[in-house]
C-alpha cells in the first residue's frame, strides 16, 4: 500500500469510526481506495477492524443474539488489512465485538444483517489485561512438574512413579480428562468454596467437590501420594500474586483466518453434555442438514437434539427397559450417587441422576442415531454367562454389564434396546455388509453386533458376539488354546492380553478393528483385531506399544491407508502405519515393543511445562480423521480435540491448524464428526460439528448458569468469502 493510498485509507477509516461512536454505521464503498473493500449480501455483516495503529489482522469479530429460539453465535477472524465478513446470518438483531490477543473486549455495537460496520479494537491496558484472553494451556503450562531427580523413591513421590506417570495422571487420563484446566475457573479458587490457609489445602478441599469427587481425588492421593496438592496450590497462589503466562499465543495465521466458528446453546446449564453426532462417518451425507443428537453421559436421561435450521433445542428422555433398573452412579460408574461434598457453585445439591447413561452416539446409513448406553441392571441374562449354548459365552462368559446399546429413529422417535452382554463405551460401525456396529469399553472382550440381522430378526442374543483378546505368540497363524494374561509364554500355546479397548475403529482397508489400550492404566498401545472367520474362536490380536519417550494414550481413529491416529499424553498426535513393520507381527516377540519404527510422534501448539524439556502441555482427550474432507482441509486430514488450546487442532501437511473457539473461553471438546450437507455448495455444504463437554459447563465463560454448546466450524476459501 502506498503512503497516499494509506493515507486515504485511514481518512476514511477515521469517519467511518467517528460515525460508529455517533451511534450510525457505517457504510464502505466498494471503490474505497488502498483495497479496503468489502462486500456483503443483506444477510452479513462486515466491515474493517482498527486499532490505534491502523488495521487489525488476525482478531475475531463475534457477532451473537439472543432473538433466535436459543442463544446463537458466530465469530471470524480479519484477514491482513483488518477486513471482516460475517456470513449468513439468520434474521435478528445482533451485538458485535472484537476480541483478540494483546486486547481487551471492544465496545459491544447493536447491529443487524445487510450492514457495513466499522468496529474499533482496544488494546489492552497491561499484560494482565491481555493474558485473560489466552487459551488455557497458556496458564496451564505454569504449573511446576516435579524434577526428574525427585522420581523413584528419592523424595515423597511413590517410588513406582516416573515423571511420564506423573504427566499421565495430572494431563490426560485424570485431571484434564474431564476438565479444562488453566481457563479463569480453575486457575483461581472461587471465594465460595471457603478460607484456605494455603493453596494446597484449598485444592484438597476442592477435589471432594461434587459427584466426581473421588474421581479427582483417588488419583491424586492413592496414586500420585497426595503430593500433587502442592504444586496445584503453588500454581494458584501464584496466579492469585499476579504471575503471569511465560509465553504469548500467536494470532490466527493463513488458513486459521479462512475459520468461520458458529455456536448455539443448548440442555440444562447444570448437566453436562459428553458428546454429539451430526451423521455417519462412513457416509457423510446421512442426516444432511438434518438435526444433532447429544449424549449426557452420567448427568441426565434427557437428551438435548438441536435442529442447526430453525436454531430449535428440544429434548428425548431415554427409558431403561426394566423398571427395577437402578441409577447409573455409584459404585461401578465414575460419578457417585451423592456429591462428597458441597460444590463451591451447587453447593449439596444432586445433579446428576442419570439410568440410561448414554455416552455417545453414531448414526447409521439408515439416518438412525446408535447409543452406548443402559438397557437394564447390571447383571447379564443367562445366554451370557457359564453354561450357555451361545457361541461367545462359551468361550468366554460375561456376568454383568452397564451400558449395552440402543437406537432411536428420528422419523418415528422409536427407542430400541439391544441388550449386550458385553461392555459398551464407544461404538463404531464398520465397512461390512452386516453393518457391523462394534464397541469398545468391554474389559477382557471387544463385543460387536451384526445389525442386519438384529433388523430381520429382533434378536439381540443371536445378532451379538464378542471375543478375547489372544495373541499368536506361537506363531502357528492361527487362534489355539492359550495362557492367561499373568502366566508366561508358552511355546505350544498363544496368549490372552488385557485387551481394554477405550477408542474402537474398524478399518476401511482389510476389516481389522484397531482399538487404543492402556488408557487408564498398563502400557500405552493400540490393538489390532483380525476377526477371521468365526470371530469368537478364531480372531486375533497384535499388539503396538508406545515407545517412549512418549507416553499415554486416549482417543484414536483410523485413516483410509489403515493408519491409526491417537491423543498422545506427551503432548502429541501419534501415528501407527502397521505397513512399516520390519519383523515378525505374531510370534514369541511380538508382543508389543516389536515395531517401534511404525510410530510417528507431532508435538500438538501450544507452550509446554518448564524445566522437562521441549514439550507441549497440551491434554487432547480424543482424536478422529477426516476421512472424506467433511471440513475442507483435504481427505484423510487427523484431527484431535486441543482441549487446553480451545478448540480443535488439524495436522495439515506436517503442520498444525488451531480452530479455536474464541467465545465463550474455556471451550473443551470430548468428540466431534463431520457432515456434508451439500457436496455441490463448496464450503457452505460441510463442516464439523461439536458440543462442548466439560463435566462442570459452569466452568466457561458466563459461569454458573451457563449452558453447554453446539459448535460448527467451517472454512471459507479467504476470510472475506460469503
């Protein structure tokens, strides 16, 4: 831009302003010199963002009403020259404002669609100021981690514990595995919850809050030996003097700009929401514009379905089949039946009373919505236990379940029971002619139900099998008799693993099922299922571990070249491509540290804890592949929820993309799917879609009596695209 041609630029620009804090708005022509234009449809809203140096790039403009029949949302980022267009808005009144890193919130201005508006961005009167508006991991990466030195008995840390054991507990598997951590909820100690003489006691006492109470508490104490108390308490007192993040997060770069978020609210500001589904992942353009489905978990048997057209939120309360069905909490579950002790929001007030228990859903090719969830009481009928005739009980009985699985049909609303004996916890349906539905959370088993056949025959016993986890350490190639996880090998015999399937994933190439193992406990790996012909008798299992250094492993899912993607503990995406094996996969050693060369290891964005090393602090709870370029990224594109960086993280070609949810802060994500609305309407016609799913909603943004949201993201070919 030339010098006059700037000059021009910020004239207008300055009128423009003048006219905004009048209480007019402002219109931009189209010929405006220095290429400052910007064009919009009479459902946008766009104009130019400035500062007191001239244009602002890489801001968010955030455009929200309260007119719609629940709260509504979008947001974009400006491109180089402080541009903005908000898309396709739905006819209301609106409040627009800018946010952005090293500002502070602007003015909110009134405005409606079809209107060009020039807003003025605030800088931030201090550092203290701006870091309120950092993602949580900016804070988070401030708390201490014990030395490398003080592991293995040299200190009061239990001398089974390394500092990668450590990590695991206070990242992904326990404390940031169902809260984000660092957001202002957090990295403070609400007043309410009482006078502490020091940090650490105040964080004893807010780890019993609730009806997870012992869930945050058990492993803090009972494995970490109550010493991790110290550093959270260090972490707030610190905060609470007015230390301050190390590092500065950067502002949306390249495609982070092209990001257009949308978010709605919906269910009970004092339930959370585990997950969604908008559609089938093997065919993505099931359900198309159709409505979302989410899935409480242990917090309520109603089920909030949001229809993104008419911005609608109604609710479907699942039954149990058995009326003598008890409350899914309590001993088994991870809630408790009562709160511990009072929560510094609710105080002793039981909200959570869930029987059905739904953990999350999946639509099939039918446009039917499958759930993980509660059919009846905990112990199984007789065709899954010792002494029945069905093939898999056979081979291995199963005497109790909680969640089993059922479906609803949105055309009729009709909720149908599959009683399981096996497990449930995620699901997933494969690429088979029996549209097999397979599941993870089964223990010792991986279970399955062939649903063509439940559809002819109504018949759950017979639809259904499962099978242990039997490794061909023997090397025969096939399944034999076999020694029990805790025996040694046996030359004549294979061998049964734990197994434990947390993510579940059937893949497109060959008809194996992958599954991630050693989430809560064990050895981080990633299984691989073979069903073979008579899956009870004759599948199959190998077995990956992580090497280290990296460590832990939670949510994981496959490409269509087979290559398993997983959330790493470290701070990683990591990938497992079985066709880079050089040595044997069965036999007497193969049995987990047998191909470490079919890893691959990406550090996830953010900074990372000081004084271990390069590393991010980054807790991705679950990662899931975009198999058919739902978002816009390209085909195969793994993506993770970045659950302390606000959004979702996209490894795009080595490198990665952030979609952040700006607003409301404190966004975490336990899941999301991609739908293809329309393949012939470019980016207007896909998308991702999201619900926040935080186990206390009150912890964003809005505190108490804020609710949970529904988050779509798509991306535009340039930010100013409408």
């Amino acid at each position: 831009m030339t010098t006059t041609k700037r000059a021009l630029w910020f004239g207008v620009a300055a009128v423009a302003i003048a006219g905004l804090y009048a209480g007019s708005v402002a219109r931009l022509d189209a010929q405006q010199p220095g290429g400052a234009a910007v064009s919009i449809d009479a459902d946008d809203i766009g104009g130019v963002v400035t500062g007191p140096s001239g244009p602002e790039a890489g801001v968010w403009v955030i455009a929200e009403t309260i007119d719609l029949p629940t709260r509504f949302a979008r947001t974009v980022v400006t491109d180089d020259q402080g541009r903005y267009v908000v898309p396709d808005l739905p006819k209301a009144k609106y409040q627009v404002w800018v946010r952005g890193y090293g500002m502070i919130d602007s003015p909110k201005v009134d405005a409606e669609p079809g209107k060009l508006l020039n807003l003025r961005a605030v800088p931030a009167p201090n550092a203290a100021a701006a870091a309120q508006y950092y993602p949580a991991i900016y804070w988070y990466s401030m708390l201490k981690i014990p030395d490398a030195e003080q592991f293995g008995g040299k200190s009061n840390i239990p001398a089974n514990i390394s500092q990668s054991d450590w990590l695991v507990v206070v990242k992904n598997r326990s404390c940031v595995g169902c809260h984000q951590l660092g957001q202002l909820s957090t990295r403070t100690i609400p007043a309410s919850l009482g006078q502490f003489e020091t940090g650490e006691k105040a964080w004893i006492r807010r780890v019993q809050s609730g009806q997870a109470a012992t869930f945050m508490l058990n492993p803090l104490t009972q494995v970490l030996g109550g010493v991790p108390f110290k550093y959270f308490g260090d972490w707030t007192d610190r905060v609470a003097k007015g230390e301050l993040p190390h590092s500065k997060p950067p502002r949306p770069q390249g495609v982070e700009r092209n990001i257009v978020v949308t978010t709605w609210e919906w269910g009970d500001p004092k339930k959370y929401l585990h997950d969604l589904i908008a559609s089938d992942r093997r065919y993505p353009t099931v359900n198309a514009y159709g409505k979302l489905y989410g899935s409480p978990e242990y917090a309520t048997d109603e089920y909030p379905i949001l229809d993104p057209k008419t911005h609608t939120v109604t609710t479907f309360r699942a039954p149990v089949r058995d009326a003598d069905t008890p409350e899914a909490l309590g001993p088994g579950h991870a809630a408790l039946e009562r709160p511990m002790a009072p929560s510094a929001y609710w105080g002793e007030e039981k909200l959570w009373d869930t029987k059905a228990n739904n953990h999350n859903g999946m639509f099939d090719r039918k446009g039917r919505v499958w759930f993980a969830a509660v059919v009846r009481g905990p112990k199984n009928p007789e065709f899954c236990q010792k002494g029945s005739d069905h093939p898999s009980a056979k081979l291995f009985p199963l005497e109790r379940t909680n969640r089993a699985l059922t479906f609803l049909d949105p055309k009729t609303m009709k909720y149908t029971f599959v009683d399981t004996c096996f497990q449930t916890h995620h699901l997933q349906f494969a690429y088979d002619a029996n549209e097999t539905v397979w599941t993870s959370g089964g223990g010792p088993v991986v279970g399955w139900v062939n649903t063509k056949m439940f559809d002819e025959t109504g018949d759950a016993a017979k639809s259904q099998g499962w099978t242990a986890f039997v490794l061909d350490t023997n090397g025969n190639g096939k399944r034999d008799d076999y020694v029990e996880p805790d025996q040694p090998l046996d030359p004549t015999k294979d061998k049964r693993i734990a197994g434990g399937f947390y993510a579940v994933m059937p893949s497109p190439v060959d008809g194996s099922i992958w599954g991630s193992v050693g989430v809560f406990g064990g050895t981080a790996a990633v299984v691989r299922i073979a069903p073979g012909s008579n899956p009870p008798a004759t599948a199959l299992a190998e077995i990956y571990n992580v090497p280290k250094p990296y460590f832990g492993i939670r949510g994981a899912d496959i490409d269509t070249q087979g290559v398993v993607w997983a959330s790493m503990g470290s701070g990683h995406i990591g990938s497992f491509d079985r066709r880079k094996c050089k040595g044997p996969l069965n036999g007497p050693k193969a049995t987990g540290d047998h191909c470490p060369e079919g890893w691959a290891f990406y550090q996830y964005p953010g900074p990372g804890f000081q004084g271990i090393g390069e590393n991010s602090a980054e807790s991705s709870y679950y990662t899931w592949v975009d198999q058919h370029n739902t978002f816009g990224l390209g085909a195969d594109v793994p993506m993770s929820t970045g659950n302390l960086n606000d959004g979702l993280i996209a490894l795009k070609d080595g490198k990665m993309v952030v979609l952040r949810v700006p607003y409301p802060l404190g966004f975490y994500a336990k899941g999301f799917d991609g739908r293809i609305d329309d393949p012939n309407a470019g980016w207007k016609g896909r998308g991702l879609w999201t619900a926040s799913g935080d186990r206390a909603p009150w912890l964003m943004e809005g505190g108490k009596g804020k609710k949970p949201i529904v988050v779509h993201f798509q991306i535009r070919p340039d930010p100013l695209a409408h």
